[in-house]
C-alpha cells in the first residue's frame, strides 16, 4: 500500500496463467479482476466476506495502466492462450 493506505502504482505487477492454475491472494492485497485475453472462459471465484465494508470488497480508482505481460506468455503452451 501507499502512503495513503492506497494502491502503490510504483509496485504494480502482472501475470499470465493457464487453465491448470489457481490464483489465490493474500489477505489485505490490491488487486484488479482476472481479465482473458483471446478468448471467453468462465471463472470461479470464491470470496470470504464477514460484512465490515473496509475489511470486505473495497474499491479504489487508480489511473490507466499498461504492463508489458509478454514475458510471462513465453512459458505458456499456445494452445492454452
């Protein structure tokens, strides 16, 4: 987190997975929403909510990003892109 207890945009990183994975967070982490890219696939997601609104789902703006996510791509089969 930032000084302002927001997303610190300095820190951000991106990754690629594959049908295979599963992406669990750490508590208390910034995150955006898993995106595809190339095709539709549907997710599951489970969330753990106890009701308090700043420990559960908070949401902060952030300004436009762009990460480079060719790296993480080398290592993935085509067929799973």
């Amino acid at each position: 987190n930032g000084p302002d207890d927001k997303p610190d945009l300095k820190t951000i990183r991106a990754f690629a997975a594959n049908s295979t994975q599963g992406i669990n967070y750490k508590a208390n982490s910034w995150h955006s929403p898993m995106v595809t890219i190339g095709q539709r696939v549907n997710f599951m997601v489970l969330v753990w909510e106890n009701g308090v609104a700043l420990q559960d789902c908070e949401e902060a703006p952030i300004s436009p990003v762009v990460v480079d996510l060719t790296p993480s791509f080398k290592h993935l089969r085509e067929s799973k892109l």
